[in-house]
C-alpha cells in the first residue's frame, strides 16, 4: 500500500440509491414505480402493473425529498437469471426479435423514453414496427414489460420458459395469422423440421456470390419438397402441393431475419472488397458511433516490464498482461485488467467485471482514490465491441459472452491494426508515460544488453497503482486531434475523455446501465456440463451441494438420480475450484464444495488451473503407482510358483482323520504365537548398551537409585 492516497480532484455528481432499475413505493397511494432514467436535474417513472404505457417525468430535488420524507420507499426486486441459448427455438426467435427491436427503440427514443408517450405522430416507431413485421399491439405490450422491468432483456421472454412448464412452446393447429383465399397458397405451419430445412437452405445460399435466394429455395424444394412420378414412361420430379409445403414468402422472411446487412454485404463481394469499400466511406473512428457507450475497443498488451513476486522480491516473475477497454466516442477508458493471464478469458472476463466495479472503492484497494465518479464512469454496457483476431477474441466463449450480454462483437480484419486504433494508441501512451522511470527497474528495452529480469522490482500490486494513475490521467487530459463538431465548439466543449462523456450522454443518452448484475456476473461465468447423484454435483471429481434452503428441490432430484450421474448443467469461475453456479426458478443457486467429504476440502482456495495442476501430479503417483504394482505383482506370482512346486508330492493326500488333524494343527499354530516369549526378547537393545550423552547437570546431586532385588526390600526403602 502507498504511504498516501491519489486523489483526482473534480466536480462531485450525485450518488445514492436512487439508481436506474430500482423501484419506489408510493406509501400512500399504494403504487409501484420503476425509475428508467436519473440525472440531475430530472427523473423519469414507469408505473408498474399499469395495463399500458405511463411514465411520468419529475424533478430530481421533488423525488429525493419524498424520499427523505419515507413518502417513497426505494426497493430493489429478486433479479430472474436466464440463458437464452436454453430456450426453445420458437421462444428463443421471438426473443431476439423482440430484443433487436427494442435495442432500436432504446437508441432511438431512449434514455428517458419520454417521446413515446404522448399521441404525437412517431414515424421512427412506425418504421421499425414495418421493418419487423410486428403490429402495434404485441409491440406496445412489449415495450411495457420491458420498460416495467427496468430494462431487463428477461422481460421479453414468454413467461412460460420459466417455471413449472419451463420451454414449452404452443401448438399451433394452423398457419397463424390472415389465411389467404388463394387455393395455391401454403398452409403450413412452420415447425423445428421446416426451420431446419430453412437453415440448410441458408448455408447453401451462404457459399457463393453466384446463388440467388430464389436458387437456394429451389434447392430445398429438391431436397425435402419433390417426388419421383413416372410421366409417359419418364422419372419426372414432382412437387409437394402448395398446401404441404412452406412457401417463398415464409422462406424469403426467414432469411430476412436470419441475416444482417453486413452478412448480406460479405455473402455477395469477397472479404477485401467489403473491407476496402467500408474503408473508402469511413472518413474517421466515430463513424457510425451514437453516442457514449455504443463502440468500444478492446485490447490487451505485453507491459514493457518485468515484474518480481509478491511473496518473494528477488524471484522475477516476468512480463504482466493489461486489457483495455476504451470508448470510441469519448476517448474515455472503462476498464482495466492487469493479471498474467494472456490469451485467456480470464483476463477478458476480468475486464469485464471492473466495467461493472465501483471505480472508487477499485482505487482504494491499490491505495489510490479519486474524488469525482465522472472521472472512471461504471455500470454500463457496451453495444458493440471492436477487437482483433487473438484467440480469446475469436473464441466460442467470448462469442458467447456477448451474445448473452446482447453486444455485437466486430472482428476488425486481420492486419488492420488502425481499424481499432484507439486502444492501440493508449498503449502506446501508457508505455511512453511509465518507461522513464522504469530504467533499471525492470523495463524491457530491445538491447542485447537488456537485464531486465535481474533488475525487476515491482510486484503486479505496485505496477497496477501505475496503471490506475495513468488511467486517471488519460481521462482528464485534453485530446489533441479530437474531431469537434460546431455544436462543441459553440458550447465550449473541452476534448476532455470525462467531459466528452458527460455532453455525449446529453445529446445521445446514457448508456445500457447493468440493470441485473447476478445475470450480468452468470453471464461471465463459463458454462460446463456437470453430473448429479445421490452425493450431490459432482465436476472434475468434486462434490459440491448447496443447503437445502437455497435449493429445496435438489434433493429430491438426488434421490431420483441415485447411483447413476445424471447431467447437470453449472457455471464454473476458473478463478474459484470453491464454488458451481446454476439456475433453479430464475434464482442464481451457489453450490459451495461440500466439506463433509473427504479430501473435497483442501482444493477450496485454488483456482481450477491449480487443481488441475493438482490432479495431473496425481496421474503422475498413479502411473508410477501402476508400475511398481505390476513389478510386486510378478515378484508374488513367482514366489508362489516356487512354494507351491516345492510342496508338491507324488501322492495323493488323505482326507480321512481330518477333523483331529485340524485340531493338532490349531494348537501348533498356537503354540508359535505365545505371548511370554515375546516378552523375553528385548524390544530395544539394554539400556547399558546405548551410549549416553554427559548431562551438564552436577552427578552428586543426584541420589544413586536404590537396588530391589526382593519384596523386602521394596517395603524397607526410605523414599523420602
């Protein structure tokens, strides 16, 4: 820890809990309100339980004090966690429909959501109500729901995925929606089988620049839809009737849904062409960025410094790893993540996490504080993410991060470097800023002379305070080459990171705040297919069970399993061997490692590289284990060859007298074990024979011990 704080010094914004998401009480009224936006200066309500859309705009001061006056109550609901990858397919596609559209609405008519009310005319709405296909009725129910969670994506999901009847989906019994009069119309209702001859046909439709829409339809019908019929002697393809199959429309909206314009784009030029054409109407990295908190670019770099051990000072460590995560309109910097994990989702997944920490109490734990929350804003979420194609970057499970959290990940071409050169150039400053007094403290230069690693000083903690400070720093230094606009300009608005961020949420909206963070932090943990028995859960060979209060229906789903390990679906932190996470009723259930199992308890602080570093040294014992088990193994078989083949006799043995000759035979083998004999045998060699060390204590005053030969003697003893 430093001898002193850091401090930033700054205009003050209000903090408190009266925060986006929360909930007040009308204490008099008996009336729920959602709060959907804070600022200064006003805060916008949602009536909840209201039928149709009612909210209400008031002034900050007028709320804090009904507040204080415990007129309103502020309360915070029980948050319902959910994987959208678990929803059946029809759910799941309403879902992201309903998701995509309102993503739309947010940027749009969001953060206070205020022009939706109102009969004024909404040609926007109308627009992408067209664009969807969706009426008003379904949309306006949805924009409530949402809206009444507090922006909650679980709101959009049909509630029928939760609960008892968990996935189950409708059946239709015929084509929904106006039936036409055409006798050559379709009639079918579309279901997995059809979706799934829909996808095939996509794929299809996704190999060449050459096939059409309407030629990857013809394939399907080939495939699924078409007979054989003998026509005047000839095999002659034949149709299904209109009313048996799916038609063009149906097939023509799938892909319209399925596919993005950028994917659109790809499918008909070649990947140089889109990249190269986007580059030629890209004039500069704002481009197609709306505002604080749409764009961001991630990154992380090798730090030009070696590091030693926290645990020992002369034991070098090597290089550590620091992620960014910068917004592209502000320039600002949101996260940070200074570990030595590279490569990894670890280290992604930890970046995320400080974008939902409190940047105060973050600072105060490396020693450093800050007085103004603007200067590292928190709690938000990005709508898009730009990074290149490393490994944690292209991999499954950041894909699947981002999909849960419902952000679009970018994959800038391979070598286009200046495609995200936001985060690129903080690096760079951020080196340029520490080097000078790293010289002989372990920093990295390319010299053949380089000691950097007998020179390291800092430990990963020290070097984190030099990152905080520089990230303080950067977002509050002035930006030379900031495009300003003339609005900017006439507002005297400084290219500062923080201020920018402020005007930008002015004129833009603030950004997606981490209204649910149990389903924000669940989203981050990585998904593993785990086992239940009558033990409990059981991952990598550990048992975990949570208490029974927490999860009152896993026993009996033990009971059921028995000795058969039935499959169980948890998230693990690989950070964390102590503890499983799993869904039960939308609650996030924690399943601690049960320590009334044996051995269970002593990996409960590692990380799970650790215990599997464990468990490979366990490999190790066994496989040397294995060996000298076969040597003992042919050692016994020998010498059992060799009793038996010396015991062996011409004759046969008699079984007559056997009984008496068992018995002679017991009293001879116990005879052999007698106890006495024992006891005449010393167990050590007499004490006279060993030798004794010269004690420094005076032998004089120490009385010679008396002689007892007989009983007499033992009576006539003064043993005073």
């Amino acid at each position: 820890m430093l001898a002193s704080h850091f401090i930033f010094k700054g205009a003050v914004l209000m903090q408190g809990e009266i925060r986006v998401g929360a909930i007040l009480r009308d204490t008099t009224k008996q009336q729920l309100y959602r709060i959907i936006y804070v600022s200064a200066e006003t805060i916008v309500l949602c009536q909840i339980g209201a039928s149709s859309l009612s909210l209400t705009e008031h002034l900050t001061t007028v709320i804090l004090n009904l507040v204080r006056q415990k007129v309103f109550l502020v309360e915070q609901d029980a948050p319902t966690i959910f994987v959208a990858e678990s929803l059946s397919p029809n759910i799941r596609e309403a879902y992201e429909t309903k998701l995509n559209m309102m993503n739309e609405v947010s940027r749009i008519y969001g953060p206070t959501y205020m022009r939706l009310s109102g009969k004024a005319p909404k040609p926007e709405l109308k627009e992408i109500l067209q664009r969807y296909g969706v009426a008003k009725t379904v949309f306006w129910r949805a924009i409530n729901k949402y809206l009444q969670s507090g922006m909650q994506n679980v709101s959009l999901v049909d509630s029928k995925a939760f609960g008892l009847n968990a996935g189950k989906e409708y059946e239709y019994t015929k084509k929904p929606g106006r039936q036409s009069n055409s006798i050559t119309a379709s009639h079918v209702v579309l279901n997995d089988e059809i979706k799934q001859h829909f996808a095939e046909a996509l794929a299809y439709y996704k190999k060449s620049r050459n096939i059409t829409i309407q030629a990857a339809f013809d394939e399907m019908n080939n495939l699924h839809y078409t007979k054989v019929e003998i026509v005047n002697g000839v095999p002659t393809p034949i149709l299904y009737p209109p009313a048996t199959r799916p038609s063009y429309k149906q097939f023509y909206n799938y892909f319209q849904t399925h596919l993005t314009e950028q994917e659109k784009d790809l499918i008909k030029t070649s990947a140089r062409e889109q990249r190269n054409n986007k580059r030629l109407l890209t004039s500069d990295s704002l481009f197609d960025v709306h505002g604080p908190g749409d764009v961001v670019e991630i990154d992380a770099c090798e730090a030009d410094i070696s590091l030693v051990s926290m645990l020992d000072k002369n034991q070098t460590v090597g290089r550590p790893i620091v992620y960014f995560m910068i917004d592209v309109y502000s320039r600002i910097i949101l996260a940070v993540s200074i570990a030595f994990d590279n490569n990894s989702i670890v280290g992604l997944t930890n970046l995320f996490l400080n974008l939902a920490d409190d940047k105060k109490a973050y600072c105060q734990r490396f020693g450093m504080d800050f007085d103004n929350p603007a200067l590292w804003p928190s709690n938000i979420i990005p709508n898009k993410v730009r990074v290149d194609h490393g490994a944690e970057f292209k991999g499954k499970e950041f894909e699947r991060i981002c999909k849960e959290l419902n952000i679009e990940r970018n994959l800038v071409p391979v070598a286009t470097g200046s495609m995200k050169g936001i985060v690129e150039q903080s690096f760079r400053q951020l080196h340029l800023k520490q080097n000078p007094h790293l010289g002989k403290c372990g920093l990295i230069e390319k010299r053949y002379d380089s000691k950097h690693h007998v020179e390291a000083t800092l430990n990963i903690q020290q070097y984190t305070q030099m990152v905080i400070a520089f990230i303080l720093s950067h977002n509050q230094q002035c930006l030379n080459g900031y495009p300003l606009t003339k609005d900017m300009i006439e507002k005297k608005q400084q290219p500062v990171p923080y201020l920018l961020w402020e005007y930008g949420t002015k004129q833009y909206g603030a950004p997606r705040p981490i209204t649910n963070y149990q389903q924000f932090v669940f989203n981050l943990m990585v998904p593993v297919k785990a086992k239940l028995s009558k033990k409990g859960i059981c991952y990598k060979n550990l048992w975990y069970l949570p208490s029974a209060m927490e999860d009152p229906f896993l026993s009996r789903e033990m009971f059921d399993a028995g000795t058969k390990k039935v499959p169980f679906e948890v998230r693990i932190d690989p950070r964390d061997v102590g503890h499983v996470y799993y869904i039960r009723k939308g609650k996030l259930i924690k399943a601690p490692l049960n320590e009334r199992l044996n051995g269970n308890i002593d990996y409960k602080n590692l990380t799970f590289k650790q215990y599997e570093d464990y468990q490979k040294a366990a490999k190790e014992l066994l496989a040397d284990g294995k060996i000298r088990n076969q040597e003992l193994s042919a050692a016994t078989h020998a010498i059992n060859e060799i009793i038996v083949n010396d015991a062996k006799k011409p004759g046969l043995s008699s079984k007559k007298g056997m009984r008496a000759a068992r018995d002679n035979e017991k009293q001879i083998v116990a005879k052999t074990n007698r106890i006495a004999p024992k006891l005449d045998t010393p167990l050590l060699d007499d004490p006279e024979d060993i030798p004794m060390i010269e004690s420094p204590i005076q032998t004089e005053m120490i009385p010679e011990k008396p002689v007892l030969e007989t009983w007499d003697d033992v009576f006539n003893v003064d043993w005073d």
